[in-house]
C-alpha cells in the first residue's frame, strides 16, 4: 500500500530517498533525474534543509543600467516571471538622466521579543524592566561577544502593556533591540531573548512565554529615491498617469496589493538570488504596509517643481551578507560578489532601489500602454515552451501568438501542429 508514513526517513540518503518518492508518485526516469539534479549545490543541498530529494533552481537575471549613489551595479535577479527583469533594467536606465537612485538607511537594529503572561501589575512590571535595563542587555551581550567587538549587541529594550482577548487579561512584551551588524540576525536575537527571560521572570513575577525575533523590522529601515524627467518617461501625461495610479493604491486595498505586490517582485527577486529570507521580507514589508490600520503603497510618487516624476520608498530590509545560506550557497556568494557590497546596510539600500524602479515600470506601463503589451511575448515564450516548441519554433510561435493576442497553451499547441 502506498503510505507517507516512513519511519526514519530523515536518516536516509537523498538518493534513497528519491526512490521512495519515485515509487510513491510513479515518476519516470527523466522526471527522476529533473528532481534528483542538485546543480551547483551537490552534497551541500543535503546539509541546508531536511529530507532533501534534489533542488529547484531558478533563472538568474542581470539588472543593468542601475547607479545608486553614484556608483554603477550589476543587480542579479532569481525569478520565474518574465519581465521582472527587463522592468527593472529599462527603469533604472530612465533614472540615470537624473542621477540615478538615491538611498539611505538605519543601523541594522532588529526586535526579539519577551512575551510575558500572568503578570498581577503590569505598568508596576514595565517599569521595574526598564530600571533594570542595564543589566538585562549585560545577560544579554553575554551570549555574543563577537557581536559586541564588532560594535553590535544588544543596544535598548522597550517594553510594551498590550491588551488581548478577555480571560486572558494584559500581556507585558519587552523588545530587545539588538544591532546585528552584517547578518540578517534571527539567531543572535533569539538566543538573546532567551538568556534574559529568566531573570525578567523572576523580576515580574510573569511567565516568559515566547521569545523569538520580529520580522516588523520598524528600526533597520532602508530608503530610495528616484526622480524621472518627464520627457523621458512620455511626458507630463505619463507623469500624471504614474501618480493617479499611485493614488489608486492608496485609497483601494484591493489595488494596494497588487502595487505592493509589484515592488516585491523586484525585491524579492534581489532577496533569493543573495540567500536571504524572502519570506521574512514580505512579512515584514506588507506588515509596515499595514501599520497605521490601513493597506498603503510602500512607495509615494509626486511631481517636483519641474514637472518631473519623484518616486520614494521606505520600508524594513532586514538582510544579511554572513552567515545563513549567504555563506553556503555557491550561487549566492557568487551573485554577492557580483553586486560588490561591503555591509547590509549597502545591500538593504541596493534592494530598496530595485523595489522602486520596479514599481515605476509597472505603474508607468498601467498608465500607458497597459501592462500586458510589454509583457506578452515574454510571457508567451513560456507558453510556446509548455505546448512542446523547442529551437527556432519558440520564436516563430511567439511571434504568432502576439500578433493575435492569444497568448494561450491551446493556441500554442495548434500553431505547432500547424507548423509540424
């Protein structure tokens, strides 16, 4: 009987693994070695997760044309969706006439936090915590000297009376800002916040509950700004049209998504190809998004004095360019190398201008042509590809394809039996 139940799975080989999965799934021979192919990972695949079976690689992109702070970058991209890329590019070309991005950022403070449960005084205990805070950061420095001797470590604490639901009565939460330097950080804050629960147990009489990093990274902020000359974008219309979508955004949740969801391509397209945790990104950057109670773009875009199109972006980053998969997966260290940062605050920054030129290609497309002309016969190349088109029938479908605007599998499949 096929079962998922597999005692000591996780002891086993990926080799003996994947025939396992290939008798559960009755995969071919050739589905077999897709799955099983762990490209320039190899063994390391084995030792960054559990029960690995092989990998799923992603196209790596080159963003050109991008200069930040006066500096030119190569900006590689690991993404699925066509056009993300090419976007990018021709925004940051755009940009160049006036000067390129502009960035800044704050240290790289991240939150931990003490969730502390049964406390009889709450506002008596928030203030005990903060008299104490010397000696809370000391327990906590503890537990990274190296940090420190690199000038981070834990830095304040904050302490915060929330309500919850009835029955369950006010929650004491203490954040322990800790500055992580060049690492994304969720290990040194989460050892961190562990090494002081006990001691702020004993002092409020509370129960330490959970005690783990926040991913709304509101102190370790990074910041871009563009302007783009109106005759080089399409003239004072295209400038109003950017704007107009913009204030689309922010009075529509359900076009607020989709705005943010646009700079996240570009973000998170940076974010994978580094080896960082797009996931934490995300949470992050819809979370600051949401912040005030109400959904609102994570850009602003306004007309200058000559009539020019200005473009700012601000929210969390938290990246790192040590440790994690930054230090262990071949192609991140390898796109790190391409990008030629020295800290993660210059990546964070980096990201942060690729997020805004991807959210300026986007609402200049909608606001012009449409967002589906630019995208189509990149989007049909996929599509010719899944219908069987291999060599030169990939470029004979697609050209077909877009000159119908029936960018379709079935479509697809007919021109190739037409054509065969």
């Amino acid at each position: 009987m096929r079962t998922s139940k597999i005692p000591g799975f996780y002891k086993l080989s990926p080799e003996e693994r994947l025939e396992i999965v290939r008798d559960f799934a009755a995969l071919s021979e050739e589905e077999l070695n897709v799955l099983g192919n762990t490209g320039s990972l190899g063994e390391t695949a084995n030792r960054m997760i559990e029960n690995v079976v092989g990998t799923m690689p992603l196209p790596v992109g080159i963003a050109a044309n991008f200069m930040i702070n006066g500096n030119d970058y190569l900006i590689p991209m690991a993404i699925e969706e066509p056009s993300v890329v090419a976007a990018a590019s021709n925004a940051a070309k755009m940009a160049r006439e006036k000067g390129g991005f502009l960035t800044s950022s704050t240290e790289p403070i991240m939150t931990g936090q003490i969730q502390l449960t049964g406390v009889s005084d709450p506002f008596a205990a928030k203030f005990a915590i903060l008299e104490t805070k010397r000696r809370i950061l000391a327990l906590a420095n503890e537990k990274d000297p190296v940090l420190v001797n690199l000038g981070g470590g834990a830095k304040d604490i904050e302490v915060r009376v929330i309500d919850t639901a009835e029955g369950i009565g006010p929650m004491v939460i203490v954040h322990l800002l800790v500055n992580v330097k060049d690492v994304m950080g969720a290990n040194a804050v989460n050892t961190m916040a562990e090494a002081v629960a006990p001691f702020i147990e004993q002092l409020t009489g509370g129960k330490a509950n959970l005690r783990i990093i926040s991913n709304l990274a509101t102190y370790r902020l990074a910041r871009a700004r563009a302007v783009f000359a109106k005759d080089a974008i399409g003239g004072e219309e295209a400038v109003d049209g950017v704007i107009s979508a913009y204030l689309f955004a922010d009075s529509d949740p359900y076009r607020c998504a989709t705005h943010n969801k646009g700079i996240m391509n570009g973000i998170d397209a940076v974010v994978i190809a580094t080896g960082n945790d797009f996931r934490a990104i995300e949470a992050g950057a819809h979370t600051y998004a949401s912040i005030t109670g109400k959904c609102q773009p994570l850009t602003r875009w306004e007309k200058n004095r000559d009539r020019d199109l200005v473009g700012t972006i601000e929210l969390p980053i938290a990246v790192g360019i040590v440790g994690g998969a930054t230090s262990v997966h071949p192609t991140a260290k390898t796109n790190l190398k391409i990008l030629g940062v020295k800290t993660a605050n210059e990546l964070a920054e980096i990201i942060a201008a690729v997020g805004l030129a991807q959210n300026f290609a986007a609402l200049r497309a909608l606001a012009t042509e449409g967002i589906q002309r630019g995208h189509m016969s990149l989007h049909a190349r996929n599509v010719a590809i899944s219908a069987g088109a291999k060599g030169e029938q990939i470029d004979r479908v697609v050209e077909i394809l877009v000159r119908e605007k029936k960018v379709r599998i079935d479509r697809a499949k007919e021109v190739l039996e037409e054509m065969t």
